[in-house]
C-alpha cells in the first residue's frame, strides 16, 4: 500500500508540474487576456484538485487550504467558462452568477458544516456536485454540437480532443466521488484517476502548446495581417461559385450549414472550409452567414418602404429560426439592437 501511496504521489507532483508549466506559457502568450486567464485559472484549479483528492491525509486547517477547496470545486466551472471562451461562445451572464454563487455558497457552507458525514454537509456535497456534474456535460455539449459550424481545422480537433477528454475525466472522477464518498476514497480508487489526469494534462500540454498560433488566437486588425497570397485556380472558381450562390440569397435559407452549402456547390467540405477560413477570414461559419445576413438586415431596417416591416419577419426571412438569434447577432454585428438601429436610421433622415 505505501508504494501504491509513493506512486500516486509521484504521478500528481508530475502532473502539476507539468501544469504549472503549461500554465507560464500560456500566460506569457499572445492570446487574448481573458482566455489566458481562463486557461491559468483551469490549470490552477486542476492543481488544487490533485492536492485536494490525495490518500496522503494532510492538514486541512487554515486559510490557504481553504483556499484550495475553493479552487479544487471551481474546477468544473472553470471548464465551462474555458470551453466557451475556447470556442468563441458567449457566456451567459445569468448562468455565470448562477455557478458562481452555487460554488462560493456551498463553500461556504461546507466550511461551516463540516465533514459530509451529516446531513447539511451531505446535502451540500450533492448540490455543488449536481451542479459541477452539469457544467461538465454542458462542456462536452458545446464542444460536440457546433463543431460543424467551426472552420479552423486544428481546433475542430481539439474539440474531439482535448475538451471531450477533459470533460469526460471531470465526470468520470465526479460520478466516482459521488458512487464512493467525498472525501479519502484511499489509493485505489484515487491511483487511477491520477494516472487518468497526468494523461488528459500530457494531452492537453501538447494540443494547446503545437498550436497557439490557431487556437489561442490573437486577434488583429486586418491592416496588421500581411497580404494573403493569390488564389489558386481551384480555389478561384470555387470563391466564384460561393459568391454567386450569396447573390443569390442562400444564406437567406433556414437550417443552411457548411455542409449543406458545399453540397450546393458541388465541392467538398473541406476544401469549402478552408476557403471560408484561411482565405476569406472567417472563423467560424455562422459568423459568414452572419455577415450576409446582417447587412441585408441593415438594408431593410433602412428602407421606408419597409419601415413598417416586424422586426421578427425579417428576422424569420433571413433564415433565422427566431428573434432572439437575430437581435444577438445584429448587436455584436452593430453594437446596437436592430430596434435602435430602424430608429436611429430615421431620426438621422428626418
């Protein structure tokens, strides 16, 4: 048992090295300032939890180790807000509040509570593992259900990769801890999910590091990017098939994918992603779509002819499947609803 003890020590010391490594180079990178702190914040929280979950019994007094449970029962969180961040989702600010006081109350509560022996701790230990169970899934979710709408091919993997992976060992060492207790579950349950992470860590270093330039983007002007060099004859001719195709109108069509639009277009998949995003710019295809769609929506909010026009039926007549969709794309396309702009438009004319 004390060599099983040694080595599962020795593997959590490894993997937490290696994450404190990971995490200066991300922090030192060039991404954007809130996905490096997401990214710090998900390795350091994976630490705490590799200190949190060892056999080894330790001194569980004071603020610092409270601190680390703080960290430790973040971990999920942290992964959901990584996910989103990763793949260019918004957050919803309502969901981020609703974690947050979950996480930083049951904390709270367990400190004041005790050991889950009792009722209050065991009903505590429920709720944040309830709900750290489903950020985790949500994770997943996010990483499985848009990965045909992303065009960059590195981070199309590392959705079937990475996050599934991360996402999988986050439910897989919840549900253990939910099946053999929350605390000391001894070296045999806690040696394989050692082992587990310093594989998902290996993985995660090597995906996020070989990649950074694509993946951990910085985003610039367009002014800063050199020139892009001329378009091959293949690719010509399919640049000219798509912009027929947006003359056209089919980015008006509900339910439209890349999928979808290559099979239109007669290419494949492929060769229309790489188009859409190496040379026309795009990241994602919704974004493309969005493009289309939200400058005939300035056309039409704009037109007296149509100033009595419903917001909604534009919307519905641009392909959205709702408003909702409509006015979250039009805000982040025009930093206003398209209520704001219809009026603004007018009161400009008058």
């Amino acid at each position: 048992m004390t060599r099983l003890l040694l080595l599962d020590s020795a593997m959590r010391l490894l993997t937490i090295g290696q994450l404190l490594l990971i995490a200066v180079v991300i922090g030192r990178g060039h991404a954007p300032r809130p996905i490096r702190a997401a990214t710090v914040a998900l390795l350091a929280c994976i630490c705490a939890y590799l200190i949190l979950a060892t056999p080894v019994r330790l001194p569980e007094r004071g603020p610092v180790w409270a601190l680390i449970q703080l960290a430790a029962q973040a971990t999920p969180m942290m992964l959901w807000v990584f996910a989103h961040l990763l793949f260019e989702r918004p957050l919803n600010r309502l969901a981020v509040i609703a974690g947050l006081v979950t996480l930083i109350g049951c904390w709270i509560g367990f400190g004041i509570a005790g050991p889950v022996d009792n009722t209050l701790g065991l009903g505590l230990g429920i709720v944040q593992r309830g709900t750290s169970l489903a950020m985790a899934a949500h994770a997943i979710v996010i990483a499985v259900s848009e990965r045909g709408d992303d065009l960059i091919e590195k981070r199309r993997r590392l959705r079937v990769g990475f996050v599934i992976v991360v996402g999988t060992l986050a439910l897989m060492v919840l549900v253990i801890e939910m099946i053999f207790g929350f605390r000391h579950t001894g070296v045999v349950v806690t040696l394989p999910q050692a082992f587990a992470i310093l594989v998902a860590t290996t993985a995660m270093g090597a995906a996020l590091l070989q990649s950074d330039a694509d993946i951990l983007f910085e985003p610039q002007a367009a002014d800063d990017h050199p020139p892009a060099p001329a378009l091959t004859p293949s690719e010509s001719v399919l640049k000219q098939k798509l912009d027929a195709a947006m003359a056209q109108g089919i980015y008006r069509e509900s339910g439209m994918s890349i999928g979808v639009l290559a099979d239109r277009l007669g290419t494949p998949e492929h060769r229309l992603r790489a188009l859409i995003n190496q040379r026309l710019g795009y990241r994602n295809f919704s974004a493309f779509l969005n493009h289309h769609r939200i400058a005939e929506a300035k056309r039409v909010l704009a037109d007296p002819a149509r100033v009595d026009l419903p917001i909604l039926t534009i919307a519905m007549d641009l392909g959205y499947g709702s408003l909702a969709p409509f006015n979250r794309a039009f805000r982040d396309a025009e930093g206003q609803p398209p209520s704001d702009f219809r009026r603004t438009m007018f009161t400009e004319k008058s």
